[in-house]
C-alpha cells in the first residue's frame, strides 16, 4: 500500500502477469495477462509501446479482477490507480493512460472473447471489432515471461 518506485522490478512484472489467467480463469484453455500486455503493446504506435506493455503492471502485485467486478471495487481501484503511477514514475512515462491503450485493450478484449470464450450468457455491450493483426498462443507460463521481457527489451531498443 505503500509502493516506492524503486521496488518495481520488471522481472517481477512479467513473472507474476505470466501467471496470472485472463478472465479469472473462465477461458477455453490458459492465456496470460502477461501474454495480453505483449499483444496490446503490438497494436499501439512505438510512442505507446511501453505503455501498452504495462497497463495491467499493477495486477502483478495486487491481483486481476474482472472489470464487471472491479467496477464496484472503489478502493481497489483507487489503490490499484496509485500503484500504476508509482510503476509509471519507475519507467518514467505518464500516468495518464493514452486513450490509444484504452482502445487497444478493448479490442484485444473482443478478440480475446472471440477466440478464448464460449458465447456468453449475456450481452457485453458495445465493443470494438476483434483484430487480426494478433494470433492469441495461449503459451505456458514461462513462454509468457520470456515473450514479456524479450518485448520490454525490443521496446527499449526503439
């Protein structure tokens, strides 16, 4: 509750993402939310790159709830928001998310729901078309780890 950014380590991230399961788990087979943090930096411009890698940096050290529950989370949120800034001051970006990263996470979401999911029991509103430009693995733990940090790497060489 009382982050420092020097305690962020990206080792951390990408471990703790990898083994993290979208959708809390409800899902045809495993895929991480570090493997969904790769995909969304892969569809942003190279100024959102990074942004778009950690957007979700802060479930590796809180946890990932489902955003129809989170939304009646106000504490959660506030303090998953403050831990997201503390992570943003540590790679040095802006803490206000680009609403590019907005997006992005929202079409991977359609298309995560296409190619993972059962069709649901309910509506989930309006959402953006699914991509084509991202093949969803579903890769094991530690191969979601190494893509994470192999990406963070390429996106540092930019």
């Amino acid at each position: 509750m009382d982050a420092r950014k020097h305690e962020v380590n990206i080792e951390d991230i990408a471990h703790a993402l990898s083994m993290l399961c979208r959708f809390n788990g409800h899902l045809e087979r495993f895929y991480s939310v570090a493997e969904h943090s790769v995909y969304v930096s892969q569809i942003v411009s190279p100024e959102n790159q990074l942004w778009g890698l950690i957007h979700d940096s802060a479930e590796a050290y809180l946890a990932d709830i489902p955003s129809p529950v989170k939304k009646h989370l106000a504490q959660f949120k506030s303090i998953e928001k403050n831990l997201l800034k503390v992570i943003c001051s540590h790679f040095n970006i802006d803490s206000k998310m680009p609403e590019e990263i907005k997006l992005a996470d929202m079409v991977l979401l359609s298309t995560e729901k296409k190619v993972l999911m059962k069709p649901e029991p309910a509506s989930w509103g309006d959402m953006p078309q699914p991509t084509d430009k991202i093949v969803i693995a579903g890769l094991a733990p530690h191969e979601a780890k190494d893509l994470f940090l192999k990406r963070y790497q390429e996106i540092l060489a930019q």
